[in-house]
C-alpha cells in the first residue's frame, strides 16, 4: 500500500514536473499575461513595459539586423509604428541573437542600423535572451501583439506581420494591422495567430 | 510518382503547394529527408552539405532527399541557381512559391513554427514521421533515419 503511494507520488511529481517544464519552452500563447522585460535600447534608454504608462498597448517585434525577412520588413515596422504610436500602440522591437554567432546583430551594430534608418522605435537588446525564451519567441521577425486591460498588458495577437515577405504590393491580408484596429474598435481579434517563415533565433550555445 | 535522391534535372523546378503536398501524400515507400532551406540562411547553408552526402551515400537505396528552397521566386536565376552550382548539389532541390505561409505551415508539422533551417522526414509504410525545427550534421541525419534504413 505504501509502496502504491510512493509510486503515485513519484508519478503526480513527474507529471507536475513535464507539465511545468513543457509551459517554460513553449512560451506565451494568446490570451497569456505578458512578462515585463528590462532593456537597453539602441538609442540608449533603458525600456519595460511597466514604465510604459501612457500607451494602450505595444506592438512587440523579435528581430534583427541580419535576416533578410526582417530586412524585408523594416520598412513596414516602421510604418506601423507611425501609424499606431500615435494610437496608443508603439513598436517595440527588440533583437534576441546572439552577437558571437552574428556579428552583425551586436548592440554596436544594432545602433547603426537604427540610425542609418531612423529607426522611430525603440530597438532593443535582448542579450541574455531571456525575453525571447519568456515569450517564446522562435524567428525573426515574429510578433507579439500586446493590449493593456486594468494596467496588465496581454497577448492579443501571435505571428508575422502580413501574408507577403517579399512583395509589399502583394499583401492581402495584413495580420497586425488588421488585429490593432479590432483592439482600437473595442473587437475581439479575428485572426489571432498566425505562422510564418523567418530567420531562427540564434541561441547560445550552453 | 518516384523520386530518387538524385536527378537528371539539370535546374530546380519552382513549384506550388499542389506539387509539394503530392510528394507528402505519396504511396512510395521510399523515406522522404524534405529539408526547408533558403541560400540566405546560414545554418541551413550550414548543414545541407550534410543533405547531399545523405542523397549521395544512399543514392542505391529508396531515399529521397529533397531540398525545398524557400527563397524568392525573384532570386531564382541570380541566387538559387548559382549557389547550387557553386555547391555541386546534386539532391533534388524544389523551389516552393508560396508566399502566404500561414496556409500551409501546419500542413507540414504542427509543431513547426516557421524558423529554418526546419526538416520532415517520413516512411509512409511504417508510419514513421518525424519533424525538427533544427539544424543537423551528417551523424545526427543518419541517427534521425527510421531504424530499417540504419544498418
């Protein structure tokens, strides 16, 4: 009997255990509270979404300087920025490799590329990595639209950017702005995830 | 329809996903190695020498290996086609033009969130399927092989 109980133990344990240890890799899904980070930003300000009072959400992008799909959308981050700052929705972008494996996605080149762009967004550095791991975050670029209710902020949206990389003129569907606007009116999110190709985060190795 | 690892095609088909599903859909009982690349992606440039040993070493045996390009359908003729030249590829490399992602990602594996390099491999007769979001080396592909072809 008591030998039956042990092994129960052990099992409910290791069933606790998987559960929990499965929850950490998989990242935040939508609906999840959004963790809080605290980084430094290419133009120098140290940003968190706590200090973020006075917005109603945030348009949070894992990217980078070296992957052609983010290069490809550089242009359009830009421009949701400066359409939704000013509604409450900023763009957060925030560049999660790891710099030994890309030069090119160092802090120093970081700040570059933010300038030779004018980068109207904050550009983070995520060095440790750990914002990347908390959200989940897998590929460049890869979203993770955030609404604010009752001063939490919370996933409203998962995915890319629109439905065409390579051709702008091509997008018919444009996933992130199709989903701000729904949180603007009040709406529920219609397409709320979404998949795309992109750049693999490139971890540390341990 | 057969494929080999190896192809007299001299140039890579750019193709639909009506094309590609057809070869997901197979009765062959070949194993299918279908790895997502791009020539932009440096861990997928990385490991597909790995891809082209396997097509080579199992050239007599019912492999298909099968390298599914993702680049633009703009970068055909002045990236892909170089770069597999340059390379001496000699897997069957496959265009797919198919732009909205979202469409078909999930059909190739759930667990796929979109970052290449990323790899399917299946036995249809023995109903092995196995997907990796991540990148491989000559020994790890060859332990990822279902166990009948191991020997």
């Amino acid at each position: 009997m008591l030998k039956t109980y042990r092994f129960l133990t052990t099992l409910l344990i290791l069933v606790l255990l998987g559960g929990f240890t499965f929850r950490f890799g998989h990242g935040l899904d939508v609906g999840d509270k959004a963790k809080d980070f605290r980084l430094l930003s290419a133009s120098g300000k140290t940003v968190s979404l706590s200090t973020m009072s006075d917005v109603k959400g945030a348009i949070i992008i894992f990217t980078c300087n070296h992957c052609p799909f983010s290069q490809a959308y550089e242009d359009r981050i830009i421009a949701l920025h400066k359409k939704y700052a000013p509604e409450g929705y900023p763009v957060i972008a925030i560049n999660p490799n790891d710099a030994s494996k890309v030069p090119d996605d160092s802090y120093e080149n970081m700040q570059k590329r933010a300038q030779e762009k004018s980068f109207p967004f904050e550009y983070l550095y995520d060095e440790s990595q750990e914002t990347a791991k908390a959200y989940g975050a897998s590929r460049t670029p890869h979203v993770f639209l955030l609404t604010k209710k009752n001063n939490k902020f919370y996933v409203a949206y998962i995915g890319g950017i629109d439905n065409n990389t390579d051709e702008p003129e091509n997008v018919t569907k444009k996933y992130v702005e199709e989903a701000v606007d729904e949180l603007i009116a009040g709406k529920p999110v219609t397409t709320s995830f979404t998949k795309a190709i992109g750049c693999s985060i490139k971890w540390k190795q341990n | 329809m057969i494929i080999y690892g190896q192809s007299d095609e001299p140039s890579p088909e750019i193709i639909k996903w009506d094309a590609l599903q057809s070869i997901l859909n197979t009765h062959s009982d070949s194993v299918y190695v279908i790895n997502f690349w791009a020539t932009w992606c440096k861990p997928c440039v990385a490991e597909l020498p790995s891809f082209d040993s396997l097509s080579v070493a199992y050239r007599n045996k019912p492999v298909a290996v099968i390298l599914v390009s993702l680049d633009f359908k703009r970068q055909y003729a002045d990236k892909l086609i170089p770069f597999i030249q340059k390379n001496n590829i000699s897997a069957r490399v496959l265009l797919l033009d198919e732009p909205e992602y979202d469409l078909w990602i999930n059909k190739i594996d759930k667990s796929w969130s979109g970052a290449i390099p990323a790899t399917l491999i299946f036995h249809k007769p023995s109903k092995y399927h196995h997907f990796y979001e991540e990148e491989f080396t000559y020994s790890s592909l060859i332990q990822a092989l279902p166990p009948h072809l191991k020997n």
